[in-house]
C-alpha cells in the first residue's frame, strides 16, 4: 500500500474546493452578465415596443385624418351628386308638365279643328240638302207641269 502524506490530500482538496469556487463565482459572474444583458434587451426592447406604439399612434392619427378628409369629400360628392339629381328630377318633371300642356294645348286644338270640321260638314249636308231640296221641288213642278200639260193634249184627243 502507497500511503500517501494527508498534506498532499488536503492541499488536492483545498484546490479542488477553489477550483470549484472559481467556477462557481464564474458560473454566477457569467449567471449576472446574461442577467444584465437579458435586463438591458428587454429595456430595449421597451423602448422599441413604445416607439414602435407612437408611430402606429400618428399613423392612425395620419390615416385617422386622411379616413375623414375622404369621408368629408365623398360627403361632398354624394351632396353634389344628390344634387345634380335633384336638378334633373326638376328639368324632368318641368320637361313632363311642358310635354302635358304642348298635348293638351293639340288635343284642343284638334277638338276645335274636329268641331268646325264637324260644324262645316253639317253645312255642306245643309246646302246640299237644300240643292237636293230646290232640285226635287223643280222636277216635281215639271213633272206636275208635264202632267197638266199631258191631260190637256190629251183633252185635246178625243177617243173616238
């Protein structure tokens, strides 16, 4: 058996220990900087999340104007529109009234027109009902006459 001096072991032990010491001071020297670095990243990372939060604010802020300068002046354009509508509902219905009264103002004419016409040809029926009337008259007197003028030759003949 080798036995060895307890001075070797203690001092193998006291440096072992040490050793374990050292890493474990690295270990948390090292534990402390990823600390500090975690700690420094999410500051950081903070900061960016509330930059980042600003600039979505005065996008939506931009857009937000924007959204209501177009909704402004497509309120304008739909009053415009409106309108315009409304301008050609009243060229229309005054289009319509004009149309009604041109027909009204022909249909009298033309009552007018058909009344005269009407007025005319019972006229023309009354002349001719005259003529017809003097005619008939005329022949029945030259037939009468005739007649008389017949039974006085025939008077004049005697039949035997």
């Amino acid at each position: 058996m080798n036995l060895r001096d307890s001075s070797e072991f203690y001092e193998w032990q006291s440096k072992a220990l040490q050793e374990d010491e050292d890493k474990m001071r690295l270990h948390i020297r090292l534990r402390k900087c990823e600390m500090q670095l975690t700690r420094e990243r999410a500051v950081e990372a903070l900061k960016n999340k509330v930059r980042e939060k600003g600039k979505n604010a005065q996008e939506i802020k931009r857009e937000g104007k924007i959204g209501l300068d177009k909704r402004e002046r497509m309120e304008r354009e739909e009053e415009e529109e409106r309108r315009r509508v409304a301008e050609s509902i009243k060229a229309e219905r005054k289009r319509v009234t004009d149309v009604a009264e041109t027909l009204k103002s022909r249909k009298h004419e033309a009552a007018v027109a058909l009344k005269e016409a009407g007025r005319k040809m019972l006229q023309d029926r009354a002349r001719e009902d005259q003529v017809t009337a003097a005619e008939r008259f005329n022949k029945i007197k030259q037939l009468q006459a005739n007649d008389r003028d017949g039974a006085a030759a025939q008077a004049h003949i005697s039949p035997c």
